[in-house]
C-alpha cells in the first residue's frame, strides 16, 4: 500500500441518513363539547405498524415507517371518539448486512431506533391537544416479528 492510499474504513452495519415525519394527524371530532363532557381518563386503543421497502436499487439504502394510531374513546361501552391520533415516523437506512440478516435488521432494528422518537411525538401531540399524553409502552419488535414469520409459515403450511 502506498503512502497516499489510505485503508478503507468498514462500513457500520446500520446508519442513519434521515428520520422524519411522513404523516401527522390529530383530531378531536367533538370539540368542544368533548372537553365539558369528559370526566374519566379515556379508554386508548392502539395500533402499530412496522413497513420497509428498498429505496433504490443500486444502493442498501431503505425506508422503514412506523404506522402508529391511537384512538380515545369516553370510557362508557358506547362512548364517542375523544380523539384520533395518528403518526406515520420513518426513517432512512443505509444497510450493509449479509442478505439473510436484512429482514430482521429492518423489522426489529431499525424500529428499536425510530420508536423513542415516535413515542415523543405521540406523546407531545396528545398532551397539546388538551389530553393527558399518550405514553406508548416500550415494544418487543423482536417478538412482533417473529409472530409475523409464525402467521406467514401457517399461512403457508
């Protein structure tokens, strides 16, 4: 090697290009009757998502979103919408793994990365809407996708 040619550093088996919000919404259907009529914390449902797909095909660079959607209802068996939250965070990756390490690498590890953020988010929205924040519980992406590979061999057996 010569004076000149430096040796080439090995790339890190993930990086971060860029995390960003792809969609926020917020809605409080029945404002401002709602604020008056609410005298219990609200039942909250939610639903998480994880989606990637390669962003070009020359490069290991890939999109992967985290789909939340959080939905308050007033506690009553039939009560009304309180609020609709809904938050759509991704992120770019740069990913450089042998290929049978990518998918785990995208559905557990890329969302380990993005979901603090996310939750921050989800939290902050809902508290500056007027309700107490919603406080996403930390979440097992190892086992989410490993019951996603478990529904897809059923699925196919």
């Amino acid at each position: 090697m010569s004076e000149t040619q430096q040796p080439q550093q090995p790339q890190p088996p993930i990086m971060v290009a860029i995390q960003y919000i792809k969609d926020l919404s917020f809605e409080v259907p029945n404002a401002p009757a709602i604020y008056n009529r609410l005298r219990s914390q609200p039942r909250v449902d939610l639903n998480l998502d994880v989606q990637a797909r390669r962003v070009s095909d020359t490069e290991n660079q890939f999109e992967v979103v985290l789909a939340i959607r959080a939905e308050a209802k007033e506690a009553a068996e039939d009560g009304e919408t309180v609020f609709v939250a809904e938050l759509a965070y991704g992120g770019l990756f740069n990913i450089n793994v042998p290929a049978e390490s990518v998918e785990p690498v995208l559905l557990v590890e890329c969302p380990r990365i993005l979901f603090p953020f996310a939750r921050n988010i989800m939290a902050d929205i809902t508290r500056d809407g007027g309700f107490p924040p919603v406080m996403l519980q930390p979440i097992d992406f190892l086992a989410l996708w490993q019951a996603r590979r478990q529904q897809a061999a059923a699925g196919n057996a």
